[in-house]
C-alpha cells in the first residue's frame, strides 16, 4: 500500500469514527431541583444524563455553587428550572441565554397559583396537569437538539403520559374518601396537589418557611388550630421541629414527614410518579388515623 493511500484510509477512519462519536453523544439536562430532574429522566431515558443543582441539603433561595455544579451547568446541552423568581440564586446563570433554557412557570399548559401579587407557588411539580406540560416542553426541545432520537423521545413521553394518568387514577382512588378532614401543614407547599385531588385545604403554620413566624402568628394559629380537630401536621425533612413543638404546645396531633423533593427516591424512568405516589401516601397516613 503506498503512503499517500494509507493516509487516506487513516484520514477516512478518523473522519468515520468522529461522526460516529458526533451522532451517538448523549444529551446532557441540568435541571435546577430534583423534581424536575426525576421528571427529565422519564424523557431522555438512557439517551443522556440529568443532574440538578440544588441538593437535598440545599434552598432554592439561598445556597452556594460549588465547582462541581458549575461544571454541570457548563457541560449542559439543556437547562430546566422552574422561574427566576424562585431559583434567585440561579438566575444570572439560567438567564445568559448562553444555552436552550427551559421556564417551566412560562411553558404553555402549565398553570401558575400566586400567593401574592408578586410571588408564585413555585411547587407546580405536584399537579400532574403541569408535569405533563412541562414534560411535552421537554419533549420537543429535545427532540430539536437530537434529531436522529426524535421518535424516541415522542414514544418516551406517550410511556410517561400513560403513567401519570394512571398514577393520577391510583391516587383519586386512594384519597377518595378523605376530601372533608381538616390537616395542618408547616407551610402552604401543597397547593397544586390539593386542588387537583380535591383536599379541603392544610392550615399553615408559617408563610415562608424560611421565616421565623412572630409570637402573635404563633397564637393566631395556636387559636385557629383549637377550632377544629385536624387530623395531623405534615412537615418536610428541614422543617423546624422546634418551632412545630412550640406552636403545637399542648396539642396532641401526629406528625407525618412528606418527601415533596423526592430526595428520598431512586433515579429511573418512573421516579417522578414515585414522587407523587409517595406525597399521596402521606397525606392518606396522615388524614386515615
């Protein structure tokens, strides 16, 4: 073989093994909290990686980046979040326009409850209505960055369609019989889930859980919580146990810890329905006893 052919066949398989790499590259998603990582994950299945940035012992409004995270949004071809009003932190980042960004709040289909005029319910994860949405939105920027998966991606999101709607069905069927009975939460989280699973509604104990509520807060709610016997207070793994002891004095009403972040659940194409299937189980063990 002479040398000029033999750099020919070199030069080809070079060229053959860099589109071959170019075609099969995995599309990484950075998602902002775990939510919407487990739901990222039912769509790419195993056509790419989802990370999130935000960790079980991190706030949306107020943790520190470290090296690794940085890394992660670097390396995204992705990035889903639910809006700047509620990942303050990430904002600069997310808003760089230096990547696909994906607004969960702004996707079409998904509806948006307000606790004030100028504050959204950032927790829409917890109504299957919108994680449908936000799953489609999902689906179709994908589908845009990885033309050659594009069928794949539209069958990943019928499997993840069909599922949540026979989660949704399980979880009808589950808290059926429980729409009367009054509850406490430590703060208002569940608003998506209780509209859409027809729940009365939990008496919060704090507004923001990151404030300290004031000694006239605590008797209003002290005598609010007299007026009817709920049923239990639900509480996330970082409520302040001190301040529920103490606003609880003299009251004997059970606890029930609900995973709302799923931080407790195992990566896999089904982990989001888990996530829902998981808060349903708390509040049936909270408002059956």
């Amino acid at each position: 073989m002479s040398l000029s052919k033999f750099i020919t066949n070199i030069f080809l398989l070079s060229f053959c093994l860099c589109a071959l790499s170019a075609t099969s590259a995995e599309i990484n998603i950075t998602t902002s909290i775990r939510p919407l990582q487990l739901l990222a994950q039912a769509i790419i299945e195993d056509r790419g990686t989802v990370r999130t940035l935000i960790d079980a012992q991190d706030s949306a409004h107020d943790f520190t980046l470290t090296p690794s995270d940085r890394l992660n949004f670097e390396t995204a071809d992705l990035l889903l979040w639910i809006s700047p009003a509620f990942e303050v932190q990430l904002a600069d980042l997310f808003e760089s326009k230096g990547k696909p960004v994906i607004t969960a709040a702004n996707l079409t289909g998904v509806s948006v409850i307000s606790l004030s005029a100028n504050e959204l319910d950032p927790h829409l994860w917890l109504s299957s209505s919108n994680a449908l949405a936000i799953a489609a939105g999902l689906t179709q920027e994908l589908q845009q960055l990885d033309l050659e998966n594009h069928a794949d991606y539209q069958k990943a999101y019928t499997r993840f369609e069909s599922n949540l709607n026979s989660t949704r069905i399980a979880i009808e069927d589950q808290l059926l019989n429980l729409a009367t009975l009054d509850y406490l939460v430590f703060h208002n989280a569940y608003q998506y889930f209780e509209n859409e699973f027809g729940l009365r509604g939990g008496l919060a104990l704090v507004e923001n859980a990151e404030v300290q509520p004031s000694m006239r807060e605590l008797l209003t709610f002290r005598n609010r919580v007299e007026q009817f016997s709920p049923s239990c207070i639900l509480l996330e793994p970082d409520s302040d146990v001190q301040l529920v002891s103490t606003a609880l004095q003299g009251q004997s009403i059970s606890r029930e810890t609900v995973d709302l972040m799923g931080n407790e659940i195992e990566d896999g194409v089904s982990a989001f329905s888990e996530l829902l299937l998981g808060v349903a189980e708390s509040f049936h063990r909270c408002l059956a006893n």
